[in-house]
C-alpha cells in the first residue's frame, strides 16, 4: 500500500469512526442529537464516500482535496457549535433560546410548543473542558492535515 493509500485509509476510518461514536453516544447513551450535530455528520459522511472513491481510483489525486474539504466543513461547524453552547455568539434560532422579553403570552406558547427537544446552545457532554461539538472540530481538524498529507504524498 502507498503511503498516500494509507493516509487516505486513516483519513477515512478517522470520520467513520466519528461518525460511529456519534451514533454510539445517541443510540447506546440515549443522547439525542441536535441541529448542529447532525450537521456535523454529513461532511463526515462525504470523506468516507471520498476516501472509498481516493481508494479505488489512486490516480485522482484531487479527492484528497476533497476529503480536506469535507474534514475542514465539519471542523469549522464543530468551531461554530462550540461557540454557540459556551454562548460566544448566536446560533440558529431553531435551536437555541433567545430574548423573551416582550412576547405576549401567546408569542411565548407559540414559541415553547415550536421548540426543538433538544437545543443546540446546552453542552450535555465534555471531557477535558471541550464539548462533543469542541472534539470534533478538534479532530476533524487532524483529519484535515491526513488529508492534505495525503494529497501531497501523491503528488
């Protein structure tokens, strides 16, 4: 196997790995997700489909890039999600809770009856200080540099 092969091959199982302890945490602990951490699955979901195709097609060395770009999306979504549980800036406001002063009583049931079960702006999980949305940028982050090791190596 080259060495761009097994960059690629490390890159891929990184995000299915990532894939497979967010689905552990949501399935076996019982921790649903919300909007944000799924969106943090689908580029995950692509760098597999990506890594599979930098497998089988080796002389394609712009899916390396590729898989680069799906690591960095869900890492800078992770970033964006960190921000919006330590409460730094905003997030969607499907997700999270915002202003209630000034509602009526009926703006106020409307919003409560329309609220999302899970929010985005709690962290219901960290280790060493980051959330699940912190780690992953973090690690998505390595991926990125597998990635982008890979590409240079089949230069």
């Amino acid at each position: 196997m080259t060495r761009k092969n097994t960059l690629v091959l490390i890159a891929a199982v990184g995000s299915t790995a990532m894939l497979l302890g967010a689905w552990g945490f949501q399935y076996l602990g019982g921790m649903a997700p919300c909007k944000m951490c799924i969106w943090q699955r689908y580029p995950h979901g692509a760098a597999v489909v990506i890594g599979a195709l930098a497998l089988a097609l080796p002389r394609v060395n712009l899916l390396p890039l590729l898989g680069a770009l799906a690591a960095l999306t869900t890492a800078a979504i992770g970033v964006f999600h960190a921000g919006v549980e330590l409460k730094w800036w905003e997030g969607p406001s499907s997700c999270t809770s915002g202003d209630i002063g000034g509602l009526s009583t009926q703006e106020l049931m409307d919003q409560i009856m329309s609220a999302p079960l899970v929010r985005c702006d709690e962290i219901p999980w960290e280790m060493f200080g980051l959330s699940m949305a912190g780690w992953n940028a973090v690690i998505s982050g390595a991926l990125v540099l597998i990635w982008l090791a890979a590409w240079r190596a089949g230069r």
